[in-house]
C-alpha cells in the first residue's frame, strides 16, 4: 500500500504563505498514513453496528407499513436515527482524503495546522493561549512508533470537556514535544522579561529568536 501514501502525498501548499515578516517555521512535518487513518477505526466499527442495527428496524417495519403516508415517516425517521452509521464512514473517508493536505509546523512564534480536503485550511496556536502541552502514544500508534502531541489553549465543548489542537501521529512525538514546550517557554519568558537585546523604547515583541 505504500503507493496509496505516495499519491496521497502530492504536493500542497508550504506554511510560507501563512508566516509573518520575521516568522521563522523552526519544524515540519506530516502524519503517518495508516495510523493517522484508523484513529477513526472504533467511529467506523460504531457506525457500521448501528447501520447494521438500523437496517434490521427497517426490515422488521417495513411489513407492518400500511399506508404510504407511514412509508415516508418511517423513511425520515430512519434518515436521522441513522447519522451516527453514515458519519462514521463520513469521517474516515474524511480522513483519507485529508491526509495528503495534512501538515504541521511550529515556528518561533506559533504552532500551526494546516487541513482540507477541496481546499486548504490553517490553524495557529500563539504559545501565549496554550495551557498544557502533552503527548499521547496509544495502542495504534506504538505499532506504527508514532504519537500525537496536543496543545489545550482553554477551548472546552459544550459539556464542558478540553478541546485539543494535536499534531497527529507524527514520528519523534517526544523530541517534537520537547522542542515546542522549550520554544514556548523561552517566548513567554523574553515577552515577560525583555532581554538585553531589546531597545529603550519598544511597543512589543521584536527581538528575534534563536533556539
């Protein structure tokens, strides 16, 4: 299947088109294919049991339809009752199709995404908004000697629990934890404590920073 990942893999477009004047992009990289795509394996399997399920209601209704008037209630009934079968298979072929667009990057200022399928989306975590910074190696991705590094910058959902911003199934998930977590501290600590190198008179942050 390696020619799979190599097609998948085409040129797209370089976070340059993103990063500001003195912005320097410190790293890049991408997910591994296959671990990156069966992160949506239990969501599949999920939605295929409840399809399957699905199904059977249909069949056992179907024979006690009387009228045609019941034949579309049921039809709109079974539609939404079956949204969490077709999101599963929506989502991993999001994925697959995602995948060749999916690439990360952390600069001197910033953790950036970049996604999409038809077309191309980034994302931009300042170092100044992230709260925790982790790594999370599950039982995929010690298969595959990947893992996913996530920032949590204080979005929650509406039931109140953290949302992530993730580098996902990246190679040196560690190495790449660690060279984000020293880069943001030594940001917040020059924004909080200007060094030497800046003039008397400064609006902001100008210095530039060399790990």
């Amino acid at each position: 299947m390696a020619w799979l990942e190599a097609k998948l893999l085409q040129a797209a477009p370089d976070f340059q088109s993103v990063t500001e004047p003195g912005e320097s992009v410190l790293w890049q990289g991408k997910p591994v294919f296959w671990p990156f795509v069966l992160h949506a394996v239990p969501i599949l399997v999920f939605g295929l049991v409840w399809g399957a399920f699905d199904l059977g209601l249909v069949g056992a209704a179907a024979h006690n339809v009387a009228r045609p008037t019941d034949s579309h209630v049921l039809g709109f009934f079974m539609i939404a009752h079956s949204i969490p079968a077709w999101g599963g298979v929506l989502y991993f072929l999001y994925l697959v199709l995602s995948y060749g667009n999916t690439r990360y990057a952390y600069t001197n200022r910033r953790m950036l995404m970049r996604g999409g399928v038809l077309g191309t989306s980034f994302k931009s975590i300042d170092y100044d908004r992230i709260q925790e910074l982790d790594v999370v190696v599950g039982f995929v991705d010690r298969l595959f000697d990947v893992g996913t590094v996530r920032a949590f910058s204080g979005a929650t959902t509406a039931k109140g629990a953290p949302i992530y911003d993730s580098f996902v199934s990246i190679r040196d998930p560690y190495a790449v934890y660690r060279a984000i977590k020293g880069v943001e501290v030594d940001v917040k600590t020059d924004w909080n404590y200007p060094n030497a190198l800046r003039p008397t008179v400064n609006p902001g942050y100008r210095t530039e920073y060399k790990p």
